[in-house]
C-alpha cells in the first residue's frame, strides 16, 4: 500500500484540483441563474399584484357608485312617501270637517 499512495496523491492533484477549479464558475453560474429567476418570479408576482389591486380599485369604485344611487333612490322614495302622507292627512281633515274633496284645491305634485 505504501507504493500506491503517491499515486493517489498524484491522482487527485490531476483531477482533483480541476474539478475544484471548473466547479467555481459553475457554481457562479448557478447562482447567477437561480438570481435571476428569482427576480423574474417577484417581477411577474409585482405584475399580478398590481393587477389585483387595480380591479379592487374599479369594484370600490363601482360599490360606491351603487352605495350612491341606492341612496338617491331611497331620498327619492321617502320624499314621494312624504307627499302622499301629506295628501292623505289633507284628504283626511277635508272629510273631518265635512268638506267634499276637491281634487283641484289639491296642490299638484305635493
């Protein structure tokens, strides 16, 4: 065994130091494209999420939008209910007071 020894010692210095020498740049290599595609995948994460929050912008815009109409809707709705209320209290005290109705001494539209 002792005459293999520097055999071995010559083999590894032969393939060994290459090995570890070529190993450096593609480890660079490596590292280089694992880099980059990390920052593509945040580039494309970044792209949805802008994305995500542009349509969470225009359907607040459109819940706002419809909050707003509903509301219109119900202060028209109560005025109208207004009016009738007050057309019927008047009704209601011309028949008190024993006055037939006259549906031309009833202002138009309230």
């Amino acid at each position: 065994m002792p005459e293999s020894t520097p055999i071995f010692a010559i083999l590894c210095m032969f393939i060994g130091l290459p090995l570890i020498l070529l190993s450096i740049p593609f480890t660079l290599i490596w590292t280089h494209h694992r880099r980059k595609m990390m920052e593509l995948r945040l580039q494309r994460e970044i792209v949805v999420n802008q994305q995500v929050q542009a349509q969470l912008d225009a359907v607040r815009a459109e819940i706002q939008a419809l909050r707003d109409t509903a509301t219109q809707y119900d202060m028209s709705f109560d005025s109208s209910l207004e009016r009738m209320e007050r057309r019927v209290q008047l009704l209601e005290t011309q028949r008190v007071s024993g006055n037939a109705p006259s549906w031309q001494s009833l202002p138009p539209g309230g």
